[in-house]
C-alpha cells in the first residue's frame, strides 16, 4: 500500500525534466503520460480508469455507486423505489447485479411468470390423511373416522367407545378403522344407512285389509312389494328394491287407481290417502338423491332427503305443478334425529274427478246457512310427509301455496278455504288449516298439523229476488196466453199468410212451449233425470226459437234486397229451425251429459264450459240479425219518407219506432241485455231489464204481428160479430166492406 501511494505522489511532483504534472519529457518536450496504463489499479476494485490530458478519473462499473470514501460499492437493486421483477418473482440481490426467482411453492414458467406447485401429488401427508393444496403451500388433514395423534399421525376414533349412543338402543356398535357400523335388532331399521340410528318397523301397515274396497285393488302389487322392501330392511342377505324404483311403482299404482276406478266413499278414499303417505315413509329414507322428482300421467312427486350426524337446519321447499311447501328442517326432524330426514310432497292431477266425495265438506256448524252451502275442489289435492312422526300438532306452521285450477276471484257467492282430509271423519275439514291470503290465481294456508290438503270453493247460493221472481211469472204466465193466441191466428188466419207468417208460427210454438216447460219445471232440482230433462227441453226450445229469429232475419234481409222472390222452401227452414238446434243438442248431451241439470235449476251447467254450447250460438244469432236489423231500419226510413206528405212527422216517427220495435223483439234484441249483465256496474239493472223484456216477448210478438195488423184486426173483428149475433149487422156489413189500404198508416208492419 505504501508503495502504491508513493507511486501516486510521483505522477504529481515535478519531473527533473520541468513537465507538469501528468506531463513527461520525451525527446525534448512534453506529452501526456496515460496514468491509467502505467498504474492499472489506480481506481481501484469494480472501477474504469480513463485517461484524459495531463490527468485522468474514475468511473465505477455497473451495478456500483462511487462511496463517500471515493471506492464504488454494490447498488442492492431489490431495495429500489420499484422492484425489477414482475408478478409473483422474488428479488435477490448479487455483487454487481440481481435476478428473479420464485418464491418457496412455486416453481418459474418462464421469465416473468410462476405456477403453484402441487405438493398433493406427493405423498407428503401419510396414511389415514388427505393433503390439501394451497398456493405456494399444502396442509394435512386427518381423514373421517381419523384425528391426529400428538407425534403427527392419524390414528383412529372409536366411535362406540367415545358415544355409546351414537347407534342408539335398538342397534349394536361395531368399531372398525374410519368409522363405525350400527347393527339394527330384530324389528328395527336404520333404512341401509349403517351409521343411523334404528327406528322401529311396522311392516303389517302394508298388508291388505279383509274389508278394503275392491277399488284398492289396483294397489295390492304395491302393498306387496312394500311390505317385501320393508321386510328386506333387516335382512341383509336379502333382495332389496331401490327407493326410486319404489316411488316409481307407488306413481304408476296411483295413476292406475285414479284413471281407472272411482272412490266410492270417505272410507275408500282415507285408505288410499294413508297407503300413499305410508309409502312415502318407507320410500323417503331409501332415496339417494338430495332431491328427487317424478312426474306421471296422474301424479307429481318431489322428495328432499338430508344425511348427516347433525340434524340439518335452515328453509326447505318442495314444489309440484299445482302447490308450494314450505317448512322448516327443525319440523322435518322433530325430537329425535336418526341420522336422516326427508319432506315428500305428492300432487294428484285427476283426484277432484275420480270422487264425489269432494263436492263434501265437513260440517263444524249446523245451521241452515251452513247447509245450503256447496263446495267444489277449486285446487288439485295434495300429500305432505316428514320424517317427523309426530305432525299432529307442529311446533311450526307449514305453509301450502296452492295454483287454483280455474282463475276465479272471490265474490259474494264464492269463498276459498282450506281443508284437508279427515281420515276419522271421511270427509274435508278445515280444523288446523288457516286461510293466510288469497287471489283469483293462488291461495296460501297455513296449517298445525300434516296430511292430505286442498283448497275448497264455498259456494254460497243467490238470494232470490221476490220481485224478479213475480215479473218472471207473471209476465211468463201472459206471454203464454199471447202465444196461444198467436198461434191460432198464424195458423187459422188466410188473409195473412204467408213465408213470414209461418215463422212467426214455429217462433211462437217454440216460445210458448219453452216458456211453459221454464214455468213448470225450471226449480225441479229434487229429480236428478228429471231435470236433466227439463234441462235438454229447454235447450233445445230455445235454440229453435233462436234460429226462427234468424229466419226472420234472412227473410227481412231477402225481402229488403230482393223484393220479389223472397220465399223460403219449408223444408230448408224445418232443417234450420229444428234440424240444427237437435244437432247441437245431440252432441252436446253426448259429450258432457252431466251439463244438463245444476243444484239449484234444470238449466245447464257451468262446468267445462257446457254453457257455450248455448251461448255461443245465440251470439252468432243475435249479430246476423244486427245486421239484418240495420239493414230493415234503413229501408224502412226510406220507405216512411215517401208515404202520404199529408201524413204528419209525427204519425211517421210513431209509425218507424214502432216498427223498429216490432222487428227488435222478433229478431231476439232484446237478449242483448243479458250479455251487460258480465259487467261490474249496472248488473241489477240489466237483469231487470233483461228479466222484463224477455219474459213479455210472447206479449210483445201478439201485440206487433196481432193487434196493430189490420188484416188481423179485421178476422178477430168477423170472428167476434159471429160470436155476438146481436151485433148490429150495419156494423159488420160497413167494417166488413172497407177495402184495406195500400198501407196502414198506423203501423208500417204490414208491407214490410
């Protein structure tokens, strides 16, 4: 060292030559002197020596910084404002450099990247434990059955030892390595979950009753394949039956029973129901699947099933196409726990029409208002099963959400209710079952206990008005009279007939004997055959008597337009005015004979739409004859604006409303009002109107084809002189020899 600084110190004292310092004497004058060839190591370790004129500096190498001591030292690049390695690298610093490498678990991709090492696919972890990968690490956990040991190992739990109830007292703990088996006693089942505590089994539930109706025939295949499952629990040698394929069977048994046969009684009916729910007992524990549904031609099912050593907690649904359950799992399990539990819901499409026992309900009053009341399913039925054998009075309220079959809101005369089937009783009852809200669409109940459940429509019958009761049958009994009238004088009267005259003969024969079949037998409920005819007579009367108006129409309609050759062949319209009504009533009690005859009249019934085969005619009827009725007001307008110019304004409006009025009733217009009686507002006003106009359209027909006819006035005027001989014959012989006029001023009836 002493040396190098002696060096040092010569480069800058002056040469014997008189050079400057840097300088040397060469060849009689000074250059420069390279100080950093002569002296390599001037600067020193990690640092370039250059040379400059007469002196020289030094400059450190990279990945060193100049010290305050004048030496470079190392630049620790991982400790910089901004590391140099990207994503998950690491820095570590080198003399003079750095580099990036993966942190511990990973292992590099390429330059800029790393992936996790799977430890796991090593065995790191031992016997008895699986590994778990984590990123960059892994940690061992103990398999089930399995806890770990202070030296680190997995040793296993004796679980008989540890719970002694863990299988309970009607079953046999057997220890073996992860885990342990319970072996149920004689009687006793834990379902083939070996690890559940044993429940008791009643496997004589299953065998048929001496007295059962001959409609549960269609189960015996069932209740035996049950009752072998259910035997076969405790015998493990022998064959057992998957739960799917049990619930299988159980579907297609009920469809078979239901499509088939019908329930005869309450009796029949509560075996049917309990056989389901008691399959679905011995079903529910041997299914797999968390949930499972199945979907038949006549039932829906939906059951959840939970396994665990804890018993489950939370909300559970089920849901069918026609209902929603909603429970909680605390219901579902109860006071014991053995190891599962299971909610099953069944819906049955075709159950409200395989009975009559489901227009019943059970009476819990008995008064008179109670009794009139009539019920109809207005949701399909349904069964609700847990594990829970104790559902006679839940700690928690289930709820049943329930899809009405037919969109109907309520009304005075209609309420929803919730029911479910009374087994002791045979019939609905609504104890337990609360009504929480209802729509035309859904209704929610809320019930304590659980069974088979349904939604009922109480309907609640119509207060008969006194007052339309009167104007029906006095005007009814007074349209008889005139119709009888009528009919003698379209029949009997020469001067009059005529196309037109026929019709108005069969419009007042239909009308008058369906008016009088209405008078007399309309409220004969008492005979079910009976009515159902009264009913048929009615409808077919009716139509006729609507078709004729349509005649009446067509005839209009030819005699407006055509004006000469306007009559109708006879037998074209016999085919029209009875031919098509017997037509329509034909197929009609074919198809749906039931729809002649309601509880409360001989009238049609509203089920199934069976009142279109009504309605939907005197619809297509009453528009045509709207249109003809347009048509006959619109010639007659003419027609009045060229009578007699003498004739008063007046006269001519009396004249064309009267005669609008006239062809109004004959067309059927006034049945117009009944179609307003739909409507929300004006109802009791339109029925009395409707009431009144329809119930004197006999009246109406007398007095516009009858009275206010001159050529019919005159006959009833020749048949009453002869009837009274003491007439004055001046009388007769003068009324009889007026020659009638082109038209009656009076009325424009009788040339239209």
């Amino acid at each position: 060292m002493e040396l190098k600084w002696i060096l040092i110190l010569g480069l800058f004292l002056p040469s014997c030559s008189g050079c400057a310092i840097g300088y040397k004497f060469v060849k009689r004058k000074c250059v420069d002197e390279d100080e950093c060839a002569v002296f390599p190591i001037v600067c020193g370790d990690y640092a370039q020596c250059v040379n400059t004129e007469g002196s020289y500096y030094c400059t450190c190498n990279e990945g060193f910084k100049m010290s305050s001591a004048g030496s470079c030292k190392d630049i620790n690049e991982c400790f910089e404002s901004e590391s140099p390695c990207s994503g998950h690298l690491m820095c570590e610093n080198s003399i003079g450099s750095y580099k990036c490498i993966c942190p511990h678990g990973y292992q590099q991709m390429n330059k800029a990247e790393c992936e996790d090492v799977d430890e796991c696919l090593s065995s790191v972890c031992g016997v008895h434990s699986s590994c778990t990968n984590t990123p960059g690490s892994f940690f061992c956990s103990c398999s089930p059955g399995f806890h770990q040991h202070k030296s680190g190992t997995c040793e296993d739990i004796d679980e008989c030892s540890d719970d002694p109830e863990v299988c309970g007292t009607n079953a046999d703990c057997s220890n073996h390595p992860g885990g342990y088996s319970c072996k149920c006693h004689q009687g006793y089942s834990n379902y083939g979950n070996n690890q559940s505590k044993c429940i008791e089994m009643d496997c004589d539930q299953f065998k048929p009753e001496s007295d059962v109706d001959h409609t549960l025939e269609k189960l015996k295949d069932l209740m035996s394949l049950l009752e072998k499952s259910c035997e076969s629990l405790n015998d493990p040698h022998g064959e057992h039956v998957t739960g799917e394929k049990l619930l299988e069977k159980l579907c297609s048994s009920s469809d078979e029973l239901l499509s088939d046969e019908k329930m005869a009684d309450g009796k029949t009916l509560s075996h049917f129901l309990g056989a389901v729910e008691n399959s679905m007992r011995l079903i529910g524990p041997q299914l797999k699947k968390p949930v499972t549904r199945i979907e038949t031609d006549n039932t829906f099912a939906e059951v959840a099933v939970m396994r665990s050593q804890a018993p489950p907690s939370g909300r559970v649904t089920l849901n069918t196409d026609s209902a929603l359950f909603k429970t909680s799992w605390e219901t579902v399990v109860g006071n014991s726990y053995p190891g599962f539990a299971f909610v099953a819901l069944v819906s049955y499409k075709e159950l409200n029409s395989s009975t009559d026992l489901l227009q019943k309900m059970s009476k819990e009053k008995s008064d008179d208002k109670e009794k009139s009341v009539s019920y109809q399913l207005g949701s399909k039925v349904v069964t609700a099963v847990v594990s829970n054998t104790e559902t006679k009075q839940l700690s928690e309220p289930v709820t049943l959400i329930f899809t009405h079959m037919e969109e109907r809101a309520e009304s005075e005369d209609m309420s929803y209710s919730c029911v479910y089937w009374d087994e002791a009783e045979g019939a609905w009852s609504g104890r337990g079952c609360e009504r929480a809200w209802s729509n035309s669409t859904h209704t929610e109940c809320s019930c304590s206990h659980l069974s088979s459940f349904a939604v009922l429509m109480a309907l609640y019958p119509v207060q008969e008005s006194h007052e339309l009761e009167l104007i029906t049958r006095v005007g009814l009994g007074l349209s008889l009279v005139c119709l009888f009238l009528c009919i003698l004088t379209f029949q009997f009267c020469r001067s009059i007939q005529g196309t037109r005259t026929s019709i108005h003969l069969h419009l007042s024969i239909c009308l008058f004997i369906a008016d009088l079949v209405f008078l007399c037998g309309i409220s004969s409920t008492e005979n079910r055959v009976g009515c159902g005819i009264v009913a048929g007579l009615l409808h077919f009367f009716f139509l006729s008597a609507f078709c004729w108006m349509l005649l009446e129409g067509v005839q209009l309609y030819r005699m407006v337009v055509l004006v000469f050759n306007t009559t109708l062949k006879h037998r074209y319209m016999f085919a029209v005015g009875y031919g098509a009504p017997l037509v329509i009533v034909s197929i009609s009690a074919i198809t749906y004979p039931k729809g002649y005859g309601t509880d409360r009249h001989c009238w049609l019934s509203l089920h199934h739409y069976f009142i279109l085969s009504f309605f939907v005619p005197v619809c297509i009827v009453v528009l045509l004859n709207c249109f003809f009725f347009v048509i006959t007001l619109w010639k007659l307008a003419k027609k009045f604006s060229s009578l007699n110019p003498d004739l008063s304004s007046l006269n001519k409006i009396r004249s064309f409303t009267v005669t609008a009025v006239a062809q109004l009733v004959v067309l059927g217009g006034t049945w117009i009002f009944g179609f307003f009686l739909f409507q929300e507002k004006g109802t009791e006003v339109m029925l009395y109107l409707f009431t009144i106009f329809n119930s004197l359209q006999g009246v109406f027909i007398f007095i516009m084809h009858c009275l206010l006819s001159k050529p019919v006035r005159i006959e009833y005027n020749n048949l009453f002189v002869r009837m009274c001989p003491h007439k004055k014959k001046e009388e007769y012989s003068s009324t009889n020899s007026q020659k009638p006029l082109r038209s009656d001023d009076s009325t424009g009836e009788s040339h239209i």
